[in-house]
C-alpha cells in the first residue's frame, strides 16, 4: 500500500496554467503540514533545473520543488526531453544525456523502458512522501498519440490519481476545449476527471455564471474553481512557449534598456527574470538587428544549439550591431552559457552533437575557443566575481556540453575553489560566464546596475530588492490566490476516496 496521496492536474492544451496550478498545490498542502513531492514523469523544455547532486531535470518541477519546501532529485522528473533541432531531441534520462533521438524512434524505441523508469520513480516517491501533484503535459486528448503517450492519463492511471482539468480562458473558447477533451477520453478515463479549473479569468463574473451552470448540466463535471488572472508572479517559466507575455511586464519609461536576444533555440531565458522586478530596467526580447538599438546592456542567454543559434544572429545582422555597439562602446555585452561561447573566437562541434553544423566563428570579443563536447557538465557552483575593482560572493549552475580554451592572458570573471571560470575584457565591457543564475545573486545584480546607471550619469540605486526573497513571498501569493478560488476540500476528499478504491481493488 503506498502512502502518498497524489491528484494530476491536466490541460486541454499547452500553457493553460497546469504548471502554476501543480506549483500553489504544491505550497497549499506544504503550508497544511503535508510531505509534498511534484511529479512530471516526461518534460519537454530548454529550461532545465540542476538538483544538489548535479543532475538535470525541468525548471517547472525544480520551482514546484521549492514550493514544497523539499530538495529537487530526477525522481520528480525522470524523462526530461530537450529539442535540438526539429523532429529531434536530447533525451535526459535521470539527469544525465541519454541519446538523441528522432519522435519516431523515441515512440518506438523508448516507450518501455520510459514506463519502466517513471514506474519506479513513482513508487518511490509514494513511499516517501503523503502528497504527489502530478502535472500532465500538453493535451490528453492527442488521439493520435495516446496509444504511446507517458504523460497523462496512462500516469493517472498508473498512480490511480484523481483527474482535475484546466481550461485556459484567456485564450477564448474555453467550454469548447473543455467539452472536446472530455468527450474524446476513454470512458474509464473521463470517469477519472473529478472535475475542471477555469484558468486565467478577468472579467465580470455574472457573465460566466451561465456558462458554468450549461457545462455542469451538459458534462456532469463540476466547476471546482474559476482562478483569476494573477498579475506580476515571480517565478519561473517552464519553456519559450510564454515568451510572448514577458513583453506585458515592458516599461518603456524606465531608465536603463536591457535587450536580450531571442535566438531560436534559446534555453534557461529566465536567467533574466530578476531584471522584470527591478524598477529602472526595462527588459525587451530581440529578434532583429533593426529592434536592438543602443541598448545599456545587451544580454546573449543560453542556447540548445549554440552554432545554429550564433549563425541565425550572423543571418538576422545581429551579430554584426552587436560588434558595433561595443567597439563605439555604446552597450555592456553579457553572455550566458552557449552565449558566452558566441562572444569567444570559434565554435567547434566535431562529433554533431548539437547540430549538423561542425564550425563557426564567434563575435571575437573574448580570446576563447569552445569545443562542443560529448560529455554534459551540470553542476552546481559557487565562487568569487571580480569586476568593476569589487568582490562578490556568487552562486549558480552549469548546464553546458562545450568546453571553453582561453588563449591570452586574462582575469577570470569568478574565481571557484576548483579553479577560475568565466572571462572578461581588459575594459570589462564584454562578459561571459557559465553561471545560470548569475543575475538572481542580488550583491552583484546590484553592482552590474549601478555601474550602468554611472556611465549615464545616474544616481546609484542601493539596497535593490531581494529576488529569492520575491519567490518565497510569489509561493505564498499563489498559493493563497488558488485557496480563495479552487475547492481545495472537494479535491483533498476525491483523492482520499481514490485511495480508498485503490485499496479495495487489491
């Protein structure tokens, strides 16, 4: 018998909310007393989550982790799928690259042994904990893809998880997608969905009211919530499929522009998050070399396929503006990860492991070399920055697959117990580093900030606001915000009853 009781929170398509709605469950039965665990039994995202033995897993289950007030492992997330280029993925297998793979090969080849591997993290999580929160992926209604699928109702049923469905009403439509989801369910798994959560509202209530009433009498599924629109949340996104909202946080009358350039296969974006709470930054996304501007400083993120994304900058002219900027010193450039590989002199990929393309120049702006390698580094790390002549303590992790050669004599950015990692221009206007997180380490957020705001002739701005401190209080919001709108009790006495059922079938 296991001890855990879990309940799965499915969407009838991407992005309707499932992951902040697993994430305040997560909280809410954490806050209630209750040993909590998230669980996602396959990912696909680019923005991934480094537990504290240096194993890759996705971002959402690493914050829900949080959430619970518990430390991530692979058994939250024992599939994580990462695209590399179209029809074909880096499969993550406990944390670790397993193989690449095509979607048909993966289907065919893998389904087995990806049953196997989420079975056993899920007997394990049972055993460990009182409350699984299970999040689906997607849709479960994919008809052509259920026969395989390892993601959703197959997880309800292997974990005997009551169902909640969330319908996105942002997006218009919500009754249809709710109603079309349930009726193409397999009757055992549309007897599994205990009822739906209305996402994202704003509005007046009385005009939903009637909608409410038809789809209870048409479905017989209750409403158990109708979650309002909550502005201004910290905390991380899952994947690039959101993108398009972080231009709803812009405010052009800010006084320092931040650009960050939007490449294709751009990874961990939400480095760049603790800028959105910052009240002198304004943060915008680019795509173009006629949006960039004479941004204050210009930010290269993570990429999954540093070549393909470097030469998408070649192609759009950004990486010619970007060259330009710096040489008439008009933007502090920072590159992050596979964008601190592109500010080096050359790309090498000889053995294809992100792309078919095996080379490329960089920028030129730092005296390195990077070899993509077959080998992945995920860790997390710690040291001392130096820049702008101060010392700072700093933290963050590592998730790359390119070993970086530097070739002249420089000052490392941070100096760690192992060693020195990172790189930075003699006028320290270029710099570029491995460290994921680096920006959410408030000391040096601040520095960075300040030393913009100088060359423009502003004020400095000191004691700038906490952002781990922002993330304990956006769990705590949430959480209270899916209380006062979701039946918490009716949820709590389904899955007590799923239990129980469970108990008798054996």
């Amino acid at each position: 018998m296991s001890k855990a009781l879990p309940v799965m929170f499915q969407g009838t398509h991407s992005d309707a909310g499932k992951s902040a709605i697993v994430t305040a469950f997560c909280r809410i039965f954490y806050q209630d007393g209750f040993k909590t665990v998230p669980f996602k039994s396959q990912n696909m995202a680019l923005n991934s989550y480094i537990t504290v033995d240096g194993k890759e897993i996705g971002r959402a289950q690493g914050v829900q982790a949080e959430a619970a007030g518990i430390m991530a492992t692979t058994y939250m997330n024992p599939i994580l799928i990462k695209p590399t280029r179209d029809n074909e993925s880096q499969i993550v297998v406990h944390g670790k690259p397993y193989k690449n793979m095509k979607a048909t090969s993966y289907r065919s080849e893998f389904f087995e042994t990806g049953l196997q591997l989420i079975q056993e993290s899920l007997s394990v999580l049972s055993h460990s904990y009182e409350r699984i929160v299970i999040e689906g992926a997607g849709s479960p209604a994919e008809v052509n893809l259920n026969d395989r699928e390892m993601v959703n109702m197959r997880i309800a049923r292997m974990a005997n998880a009551p169902v909640v469905l969330i319908g996105d009403i942002e997006k218009g439509g919500v009754f249809a997608s709710l109603v079309g989801t349930l009726q193409l369910l397999e009757p055992q798994d549309r007897d599994r969905v205990i009822g739906v959560i209305i996402n994202k509202f704003r509005g007046d209530m009385s005009l939903l009211e009637p909608g409410l009433k038809w789809f209870e009498a048409y479905t017989g599924k209750p409403v158990l919530g109708v979650v309002p629109y909550l502005h201004h949340l910290n905390i991380d996104a899952e994947d690039s499929v959101i993108l398009h909202q972080y231009t709803a946080l812009r405010n052009t009358d800010k006084e320092l522009d931040i650009a960050v350039i939007q490449y294709p296969k751009i990874s961990n974006f939400t480095d760049i998050d603790p800028f959105f709470v910052e009240s002198d930054c304004d943060v915008r996304f680019v795509t173009r070399a006629d949006q960039l501007g004479e941004p204050d400083l210009i930010i290269l993120p993570g990429s999954k396929n540093t070549i393909e994304d470097f030469l998408f900058m070649q192609e759009s002219g950004i990486a010619d503006k970007v060259v330009s900027l710096y040489n008439r010193r008009k933007s502090l450039i920072f590159g992050i990860c596979g964008g601190y590989q592109m500010l080096g002199q050359h790309i090498h990929d000889p053995f294809a492991v992100e792309s078919p393309e095996l080379y490329t120049k960089g920028l030129g702006l730092l005296p390195l070399s990077t070899t993509i390698t077959q080998e992945k580094t995920t860790v997390l790390s710690e040291g001392t920055l130096k820049l702008f002549n101060k010392d700072i303590s700093v933290t963050g992790y590592e998730i790359h697959m390119g070993e970086s050669e530097i070739h002249d004599m420089f000052e490392a950015l941070i100096q760690t117990k192992n060693g020195k990692e990172g790189c930075k221009s003699p006028d320290e206007q270029v710099i570029g580093t491995y460290f994921h997180g680096i920006f959410h380490n408030d000391a040096f957020r601040e520095l960075l900030l300040n030393r913009i705001r100088e060359k423009k002739g502003l004020s400095p701005i000191y004691d700038r606001v906490s952002f781990n401190r922002l993330r304990e209080e956006a769990f705590d919001r949430l959480a209270e915000h899916v209380r006062n709108h979701v039946q918490i009790d009716v949820i709590e006495q389904k899955m007590a009853e799923f239990q129980r059922r469970g108990i008798e079938v054996q």
